[in-house]
C-alpha cells in the first residue's frame, strides 16, 4: 500500500510540473527579454541582475498557475518581476558587507520596458512600499530612525545619492547638502537592518 500511494504522489508532482512548464513555455518565455530588462532596471546593482533574473524565473515557473489570462501578461511580468526584484534589492543591499553606497543605479533600459503608465500605481514610493514588502521587512522599517528609513526607502526606490540628499534637503531633514551625510544614514539603516531581519526577511529571534 505505502508504495502505491508513493506512485500516486510522484503521478500528482509530474502532471504538475508538466502543467506548469506548458504555461511557463507559453507565458513567460515569449517575454524573458522583457523580464530580462526589468531585471536590469530595478536590480539596484549590476553584479545583481543575472541573479535576480535566474530567481525571477523560478519564481515565475512556481506561480505561473495563479497568472489570470484575461489579464495583461506584460502587465502581469512587470508587476511581479518589480516588486520579486525590489524584495531580492533590500535583501541583498541588508546584508552587503562592504555597503557600497557608491554603486549608481542601472537604468538605461527605461526606454525598452513596458509603459510606465500602466502599471504607476505599482511603482514603489515613499507612499506605497507597505504594499511591496512582508511584515518582517516593514517592522524593521518602521523601527528605524525616521531619517534612516527615508534614505533607505529612497535608494530602493531607484534614486541616486545626489537625488537622495536634494531630497532629505527639500524634506528638511538635512541641514546642509551633503552627501557624506546621506552615505552615513545609508550604512547605519543596512547595519540596523541585518540586525533585525534574516536573508529571508524575517524578523530575527531575540
């Protein structure tokens, strides 16, 4: 009996996996080039994007039931490709031990992705990046120092360090421009940050 049930098991995860690489083969793999490029311009550092891109496939080919066909599918990819990458960014950026602030943002593909217009409301902001990210990750956010969290929230929104300090000025939460200052409160929130969660995201036990 215990074997039967084995090969009911194994019968069960085939159909599967066959379902999914059907759907996968014709959903996503007509659009990697499209994946690939928002790869490149959400992953927030070069030696990131095949990474994220191997990753994002994966967690494509694992979901791909839950993709509604009467929507969107290049809609649907920047969505999720989006929001996949922006977790894997602050994971990533949490943990890098050398906190290299200095790494500019890859974006000379803006010109190649899907229209921005149809999918603004998931942009990430200082607005809406509650909706972006698991519970562990927001609880460390919101136990950061207000100027850390925006700095932090900034980067991970795309902008450079010199956008991130006229903009902490405009706020008023910097006194002079400086830019120093600005690569200060980016160390300080990465090193808070992986105090408080685990690569995965999750808040770390006491």
């Amino acid at each position: 009996m215990e074997t039967n049930y084995q090969q009911t098991d194994n019968s069960v995860d085939e159909e599967s996996v066959i379902r999914r690489t059907r759907l996968f083969n014709q959903y996503v793999l007509p659009h990697k080039n499209l994946v690939y490029m928002l790869c490149i311009r959400y992953s927030y550092s070069q030696v990131d994007i095949e990474d994220n891109y191997n990753e994002v496939l994966v967690n494509f080919f694992k979901y791909i039931e839950t993709y509604d066909p009467e929507k969107s599918i290049q809609t649907w990819l920047h969505i999720v490709t989006k929001r996949f990458v922006i977790d894997m960014n602050i994971r990533n950026n949490a943990f890098k031990r050398n906190d290299d602030t200095d790494v500019e943002e890859i974006a000379d593909y803006r010109d190649f992705v899907v229209d921005e217009e149809k999918v603004s409301s998931n942009a990430m902001g200082m607005d809406n990046y509650h909706e972006l990210y698991g519970d562990g990750i927001l609880n460390a956010l919101n136990s950061l120092k207000p100027i850390y969290k925006e700095a932090l929230l900034l980067q991970q929104a795309g902008y450079k360090l010199s956008e991130i300090m006229e903009i902490s000025y405009k706020n008023g939460n910097l006194k002079t421009k400086n830019i120093e200052t600005v690569k200060s409160r980016l160390f300080l929130a990465k090193q808070q940050m992986r105090k408080l969660i685990d690569r995965d995201g999750e808040r770390r036990e006491d």
